[in-house]
C-alpha cells in the first residue's frame, strides 16, 4: 500500500491506513500474535519481526486465510477467538505419534498440541482458584494511589498482592514486579513484549515450595479436604479431582496413605501430636507444584 497523504498531522490518516483491509501487514501480525497466545508460537515465530531478519511462515496459507477472515468478518476478534479455539489443531492431545514425532520433531507442521507451561498471571490464579480463594468480580482498581504518589521499597512490595483479586486486575509496578510472577518469566513491562521468553529454572521450584501463596492455599485445601466422616482414601480421591482434574493412580493412592501413616507414626515417636491438617497441606503442596498443575497439555 502506498503511503497516504496527509491533510493535517498525519495521525487520522496514518490510524486509516494501518486499518485498512487491503494492508498486507495489520491484520496479519493481529492474528499471528492471537495465535501465538493460543498456541504459543505464532505462525510466524517472531511475532516482533515481520521483516527480512524475522523467521518464515510455517503456514503461510493458513495466515492469509485467518487474516481474510477477520476481516470479513468486521474484525471481530470474539469471532477469530472462536474460530481457533474450535479448531481441530487446538483440541488435539499434546502426546505424539510415534510417526508424527519422527517426521515433525519440532512440531512445526501441528501435528500435536504443543505442551507448555501457564503464564505467570495464569499460575497465580489457578492456585487462588482451586483453593477456593479467588475473587471473580469483575471490574474496579486496586491502585489506592495516585500517580507518581507510590515510591517502592522492600517492605511495601509484597503487601500491594495480599488480595485474592484475579491477577489481571493487579496494579503493576514497573520498579517492584511481584516476585512471584517475575520468577515465572513475567515480561517487562516498561517494554511492549510480543512474545514472552519461557524458561525452566530451580528458582522456580523453590519459590513454589517457599511462596507464602503456596502455603496458604495448601493450607485452605488441607481443610476443604479434611473431614471426620471421610476416610484417607476418600480425602485423597477429593484432592486429586480438585486440584488436577482427575482420580489419582493407585501409585499415587498408595504413596500418599503410605505416607500419612509413616508421618503420624513418626511424630508419635518424637512424643509429639501430629497435625493432620499439616500432613494433608504437604500433599496439596505437592500437587500445586507438579508439573501436570503447571502445564497444559
């Protein structure tokens, strides 16, 4: 497309330019970018870098249609949203066949669902969810302070996410990043980020064991789980379909009973009464911190 010609200060031109549907580059970059969120790696893999320097599309075809699409359809991004999430590419199983892995090995052609972790926006408020914390109201600030009236310091930097509001909502500072979310690759945020780096780190481990989120959130599930009339294997049978979405394997049955019976005959040993609801906290700390809680596959 030609460049447009300006009347005035260019900015009316320039927004009708960028936006109009014969431009071979916005609405391809729009549904390359929402690809990448709902896949996570774009049709393009540089989201940031269309360009010469920038990788090739895997699919081009694909791009050229999604982009036609959106815009036929008023871009819409409810319709191009749905459109992908109805996909048979997005409902496939990330397990893969033994002739797909041979001959896609990187995945490149989707021949699966590519395994990955949750964003760290996501984590948070999965823990929040599943210990019954989380507080779905939609709208409103946190931010009690005006601009430029907030200095940080590390005393005031963990109390500003003490709250059980969804993580969308949560006021950022660019200068305290919660340490939590910075430990799961959270993004810069005095940079735009296209497409956010993910690392696999110990420090995230240990901030998953150590997290004061982590251990109040066990804690809540430990007395959901707990109940007098309830027997072990029925408690477990409880956390395991909350926490993971599933009835736990008879390995994991037997471990867990294993070793409710060992910790309370240990503490017994030391002369000491043990805290069932501490025991039961460990185990759901155990399941917050696996990896089939933190990955979607």
């Amino acid at each position: 497309m030609p460049p447009p010609e300006l009347l005035g200060s260019g900015r009316l031109e320039l927004a009708r330019w960028i936006t109009h549907p014969s431009h071979p580059l916005t609405p391809r970059v729009f549904v390359n970018r929402l690809w990448r969120w709902r896949f996570g790696r774009g049709i393009v893999p540089t989201t940031d870098n269309f360009g010469r320097l920038g990788e090739r599309p895997t699919h081009p075809e694909l791009l050229d249609w999604l982009a036609v699409e959106f815009v036929e359809s008023g871009w819409s991004m409810k319709r191009l949203h749905r459109l992908m999430l109805l996909s048979a590419t997005y409902q496939m199983s990330s397990t893969a066949a033994a002739d797909a892995a041979q001959r896609d090995p990187q995945n490149e052609l989707w021949s699966r669902f590519p395994r990955r972790r949750l964003e760290a926006e996501a984590i948070r408020d999965a823990i929040l969810a599943v210990s019954g914390q989380l507080d779905t109201r939609f709208g409103g600030s946190l931010m009690p302070l005006k601009d430029r009236t907030y200095v940080t310091g590390t005393a005031s930097k963990q109390q500003q996410y003490d709250n059980p509001r969804r993580s969308v909502y949560q006021p950022i500072y660019r200068s305290a990043v919660y340490d939590f979310l910075a430990a799961f690759d959270f993004p810069d945020p005095a940079t735009p980020t296209g497409d956010r780096q993910e690392s696999v780190i110990a420090p995230q481990s240990l901030v998953m064991m150590n997290s004061e989120l982590v251990h109040q959130a066990s804690a809540k599930l430990a007395e959901w789980v707990w109940s007098p009339s309830d027997d072990p294997q029925t408690r477990v049978e409880r956390l395991w379909q909350r926490v993971l979405g599933r009835p736990p394997h008879q390995a994991e049955l037997e471990a867990v009973l294993r070793y409710m019976t060992t910790s309370a005959a240990d503490a017994a040993g030391q002369g000491e009464d043990g805290n069932e609801l501490e025991q039961w906290a460990a185990v759901a700390r155990v399941l917050l911190c696996s990896n089939e809680f933190l990955y979607i596959d």
